[in-house]
C-alpha cells in the first residue's frame, strides 16, 4: 500500500493524472495490523533457519484469525467497526477492492467474474458491473504480459458476510483479487511437472495448462517472488482506478439508480416485505433486537423508532404495536436488510447429473431474524411512518418492579445479563443459607432460582439471579444501563427455591495449532465479562486441573488436540498436543466433578477419549 499511494501521487502519466482529476482513491493500508506484526515477526524470528517455513503457531489476529473476513454483519471487531463507519457513514464508496491472497493454484491471481451462484437480493447491475471491471482488469493483465489469471471459479456471489460481499448488497461493486503468495517473503520455485491438470474438483476441474476462457494465459511455472505479487496487485489496482476514473460518471449515476430501484422494490413488496418492524418486548431477549439494531446503524441502514402508538394493515386486520418499535422501510440499501431477514434456499447444484452436490464456498444460511431470536413482523401494505426518531437505538427496554426489601432478581431472558452482572461487581458469598448473606465483611452474594417465585409485582422466572444485596438505585441502574428486567424480592426465599451461584473457574484450552474457534470463545467470554484462563497442551499433560469448575475444548479436529503439530515442522516448544497424558488428566478432572465442554469437531475428541456410548452421525 505504501508503495500504491506513492504512484498514485508521483506519477505523471495520463492515466494516473486521469484518475487524481476524477477520483477520490482511498487507500487502507492494513485492516489487521497486529496480525501483520505477529506473521512478520514469526517469519524473521525462523528466517535462514529450519523453520523458515513453519506456519505461524499462533492466531494472527488478538481474537480471530482470518475470520475477520468473516464479520461484516455482525461487526463483533473494532476493525471491522472501523472500515464499516468509513463504507456507510463517512465515503459511499461506488468501487470496494480487497485485496487478498492466494489465488487458487497454480493459478497467480483470481478476479471476478465470480463462480455461481449469485444471490436474487443483489441488484443485476451489480453483477454484470463486476463482470464488466474483471473484464478490465484482465485485459490489463493481457497488455502486460502476466499470466496466470483466472476467474469464474471457487469464490461464488452468494454470501453477505465477507469484507467485498457486504458493499455489493449497498449498491457498491465490491470485489476482491486473490493473488499467489510466495512463502511469506521466500521466493518459490516450481518446475512444469509441478503444475496440474486442472484446478480441482472445487474448480470444476477447469484445464491449468490450457487456455480457456476464465483461464485465457495459463501460467506453466518458474519461480515467484514476493515482487511478482506486489506488482500483480499494482497492475490490478491500476486498472480498478483507470475504470473508476474513466466511467466515473456511469458508476456515480449506476449507484443512484440502483439505490432508486430498490426503493420502489420496496414500496411494491418485490423479493420482500415493504417494511420491517420489531418490538423487542415481543422478543424472547428485548436486548437481541436492540443489539441487532446497533448493527444496522452501523451497516448504514434507515430506520425509525417510533415515539408513539401505531397501527398497520395485516393480512388478518390490523397490526398495532406499541412505541418504542422499530421500523426499516423501503430504502436504496434494502438488500442487505432482506438478505439477513428473509429465508434463503441456496440451489442444488450438483457436480455432474445425480452426483454429489457442489460444496458452496462459504456460509449459505444467515438469517439474523433466527439466529439472534427476533420477532420481526413483516408488512406487506405501503402505511405512513410513525412520529419517531430516525436511527435512533435505545437501551430503553429495562424495567425495575416492587421495592426490594431483600435485594432483587434480574430475570435471566436476556444475554446481557451476564455484562450485567459484571458490571454490579463482587464475589459471591460463601454461605449457602439464603436467610444469611449481605454480612459487612462479605462479598455481595448471588443465588439462582431454581423455581418460579411469585411476588406481588409478578413472577420471577426459574434461572433468574437474586441478588440480595442490591440496591434500589444499583437495581435501576442495571435496567437502563443493559436492558435488564429486575423484581424486588421482598423476603429472601426459601432454602430451595434458590442456589447459590458463584462465577465459574473457567480454562479455554488453547493449541498451538491457532484453531479460530478458540478465539471466538475467548471474545464470547470476554465481550461477556467473564474471567478465565487459557491451558496449553503442557499445563494440561501436567496433571492436576482441579482449580478449574469447567473446561471448555473449542472446535478443533481430534487428531489436532491429541497430536498437535508434528515434531520437526517447527520448533520443539511449539510441537505435541495433549497425547495420553493429557487425555488421562482431563479423565481425571471430569472424575473429580469437574465439566468439560467440548465444541464442534472438539466432541469427536471427547467421545474417543471418554469412550462415550454415542457417535458423531455427521461422520457416517
């Protein structure tokens, strides 16, 4: 990026004076930073040595690894939040270019057009617009001389969740290249006979030594340099520009018609409703909708609060909801809401007529309406909006009943719920009598109800926390502040309607193998305030895990945890999984009343080293 932002401002051809006279080329040099830092100071640490090559042992990301290509709808990372404010609330971008590696082998770099299928919310001018720019950049390729460039294969227009595929549902051409890495910064060299056949089956086998025609300049070998791929990305970021500059006029007017049709898409209820609306008392977790409506603030999506009381036309008579309720009406960018709304089948494609299906590259199936639990009513019928406040999210939902004698229950419907109990702070009691707590010289003490416990200001349900020792004003605090419902208890209850409730000792076991799915689970427990500590493979070989309630095995394959990496692939610290020693350990912890949560692929480890009486039947 250094080197791009350089040209773009020295050089003084025409077409780069064309693109400083006619477009606003913005330039983000890093969106992990720290991962780049982790990657580069690996790779010099081993340079010259054994390991040269050796992968990084560790997550290149604090949380998440390269799934912060996977967040751009739920914008659970600061650099995700970032990038987003500068796509739809600061620039509008018409043009999105990530760039990204590796092309698909032997190939030197991938650019659209992109593999099937395509996703009906896109707006068609999206999709022939990402044609007509791959087409460009590969001519430019052709002008050049640099072969090795393909298309139409593995990366497919179907998911909303990638950094390029959340712009191309905001009427922006958002796209990314995927150009041939080296070995870090080692040149590699690769003899013809090294070159296959085709690209592989999740190619469709498309010819690699043959010209076709999204493979029109086969690249037949030789050697690669990190400079190969710098100016393969140079060349392709020239062109992106020279387009953007030349047809700025037709992508300027491309945005705004798109955006118009979508519109008037929307107020004729094609391809959904004409309008979203959500009450978050109508929710199982009113705090689910407030978040998901965080989430289209940041996206760039309109909506409105209502301040008041309204009806609408229903099917069956008239809808009425109450203030409070939000409304997405029809607006230029309505496919992205639609796409994480509504139901999506994705087609059965098959790799040949009554063969195996074609695996999709990515997610198929993210309805947010779902997965976070929303009660989203979809209006069919134009109406008016409501008097309200538009883009407006409040944590208004909380509500504080009765007086509290005795503390109070904060009903355990809602996730923030945990944030909450954080935030009230302390330590639990260490008495079991409930008619016993709140001592001067004690932490403030929490129980769980076990039983619904009926009050004069309505039941408190099972699983909710009692928190004897809070305040009226703590109590009020916590609902405005979280969102969370709390009940005064008047008297403590009975020795069994509750139990005591302490925070969990909690290990998140952590392989040198850098699974995802353990930084998602360390984000999960941190976003959600709860304390842990991570064990290596030798903290559980050594034994005695005692200090610990519950261990939480994130998704890794078993022979992953069992083996981990292969000694000799990198150095002897960084070598070995949990082996026998370790498998006896966990035996023992769970033996001594300890819980071991396993995840995902992690159940298959679990079943073979417990010898459970059960099989994974995804696994045949």
């Amino acid at each position: 990026m250094p080197e791009m932002a350089h040209y773009f401002v020295t050089d003084e051809s025409p077409e780069t004076r064309r693109v400083r006279e006619n477009a606003v080329v913005l330039l983000m040099p890093n969106m992990n930073p720290d991962g780049l830092n982790i990657v580069a100071d690996w790779y010099m640490s081993n340079v010259g040595g054994e390991f040269e090559m050796a992968r990084v042992p560790e997550l290149y990301h604090h949380y998440i690894g390269h799934d912060n290509n996977r967040d751009w709808y739920m914008l659970t990372q600061v650099e995700t939040q970032a990038v987003t404010r500068q796509l739809y609330h600061t620039w509008f971008p018409q043009i999105v270019y990530n760039q990204h590696q590796s092309s698909p082998f032997p190939g030197r770099i991938w650019m659209p057009p992109f593999e099937n299928p395509v996703n009906p919310h896109l707006d068609p001018l999206v999709v022939s617009s990402l044609n007509q720019m791959g087409h460009s950049m590969r001519r430019r390729f052709d002008e050049e001389g640099k072969p090795g460039v393909n298309s139409g294969i593995v990366f497919d227009l179907w998911w909303n969740g990638s950094m390029r595929g959340g712009p191309d549902y905001h009427n922006m051409l958002g796209f990314l290249t995927e150009t041939a890495g080296a070995g870090y910064a080692t040149p590699r060299c690769y003899d013809e006979d090294e070159i296959p056949d085709t690209f592989g089956a999740r190619a469709g086998h498309l010819p690699a030594k043959t010209p076709s025609t999204n493979y029109n300049n086969p690249w037949l070998g030789g050697c690669w340099h990190l400079r190969d791929a710098m100016d393969y990305m140079m060349t392709a970021a020239k062109a992106v520009a020279d387009m953007g500059a030349k047809l700025k006029e037709e992508y300027l007017f491309n945005h705004y018609l798109m955006g118009r049709r979508q519109i008037e898409r929307g107020n004729a209820a094609e391809g959904g409703p004409f309008a979203y609306v959500l009450d978050p008392q109508a929710s199982h977790d009113p705090g689910a909708v407030v978040e998901f409506m965080g989430l289209m603030s940041r996206s760039g999506i309109e909506f409105l609060r209502a301040s008041e009381p309204f009806s609408v036309a229903g099917p069956e008579g008239d809808l009425a909801f109450p203030a409070g309720s939000y409304v997405i009406p029809p607006q230029a960018f309505r496919p992205y809401v639609v796409d994480l709304m509504e139901p999506k089948e994705y087609p059965d494609r098959r790799q040949y007529p009554g063969g195996p299906p074609e695996p999709p590259y990515d997610m198929t199936g993210y309805e947010l309406r779902f997965q976070m639990g929303l009660e989203a009513v979809n209006v069919e019928e134009p109406f008016e909006m409501p008097p309200g406040d538009w883009g407006e999210v409040s944590t208004d939902i909380g509500e504080v009943r009765g007086e509290g004698a005795a503390g109070f229950a904060v009903h355990g419907n809602a996730n923030s719920i945990y944030r909450g109990l954080s935030a009230a702070g302390g330590e639990p009691g260490a008495g079991g009598d409930p008619g016993e707590v709140g001592g001067a010289d004690e932490a403030p003490a929490r129980f769980r109800t076990v039983q619904v416990l009926a009050t004069p200001d309505g039941d408190i349900p099972a699983g909710s926390y009692w928190l004897p020792d809070l305040s009226a004003d703590e109590a009020r605090a916590l609902a405005a502040d979280h969102g969370l419902t709390l009940t005064g208890v008047s008297s403590p209850p009975s020795l069994g309607a509750v139990a005591e409730a302490r925070p969990p000792r909690v290990a998140i076991y952590r392989s040198w193998q850098a699974p995802m799915p353990e930084g998602w689970t360390r984000w999960v427990l941190d976003e959600y305030g709860f304390e842990w500590e991570n064990v290596w493979d030798a903290d559980v070989r050594g034994g005695d895990l005692s200090r610990f309630d519950a261990i939480l095995l994130p998704s890794q394959a078993p022979g992953g945890i069992e083996n981990g990496n292969l000694p000799g692939t990198m150095p002897d610290e960084y070598t070995g999984g949990l082996g026998e020693a370790g498998a006896a350990a966990l035996r023992a912890f769970v033996d001594g009343g300890g819980w071991l949560v396993a995840f995902d692929q992690a159940v298959d480890y679990a079943i073979e080293t417990f010898g459970l009486p059960f099989r994974n039947r995804a696994r045949g």
